[in-house]
C-alpha cells in the first residue's frame, strides 16, 4: 500500500471533512469531493465535483468566478506583539479542511 505524500499534489483527490465559507459566495459542504488542480506556496486549488450552490443562478455565478474550485490562501489572524507574518499557512488551511482519498471510482 503507498503511503500519500504528507502534502497535497496536483491530481491528488480529496473530501472535506467540515464546512469551507468562501466569503458571502459559497460554504461547501462536508464530504464534498474534489481534485487538487494547482499547488503553490501561496495557496492550493481544488475543483470540486458537486456544485458549491443548490441555487442555479449562484451557481452559474461560482462557476463563472471561481470555476467550481475552492482556493485556500494563508490566513491573517491578528497577530500579537510576539509573532508577524501569517498565523496559518495555505497548506495548515487546506489539511484542516480536506482528507485525501483514492481517486479510483466507486465499483458497482
């Protein structure tokens, strides 16, 4: 059995494991499913296999925007007098929030 690399690659299919609020445009749902499409170090993608809005007219809005893909970027919690820069990077938002999976299909 391989073990996955302990960061997220492109290709690499994942599940959310709790709600992602995207702004006022979206909150994805947990077990969502979706593929890694772009990795930098400034934020991981993720196109999503489910629509992120049971509204079509949203919908229609979040593909136009964002593609169907969720972007994780660092967050900037305000920073105490200790510590500068971001609190947490793109990479601890993303695992927070996903779980890699196989990305073989379900058999029937």
């Amino acid at each position: 059995m391989n073990t996955p690399p302990p960061f997220p690659v492109v290709g690499q299919c994942i599940r959310l494991r709790q709600y992602v609020p995207r702004f006022n445009s979206f909150l994805a749902k947990p077990g969502m499913t979706g593929m890694v499409i772009s990795v930098e170090e400034h934020a991981l993608v993720a196109k999503m296999d489910q629509p992120l809005s049971d509204n079509p007219r949203m919908q229609a809005i979040i593909e136009e925007e964002f593609g169907n893909c969720i972007q994780w970027y660092p967050l900037d919690f305000p920073p105490t007098a200790e510590e500068e820069g971001y609190s947490v990077t793109a990479l601890e938002d993303f695992l927070a929030d996903c779980e890699r999976i196989d990305c073989a299909p379900a058999s029937a």
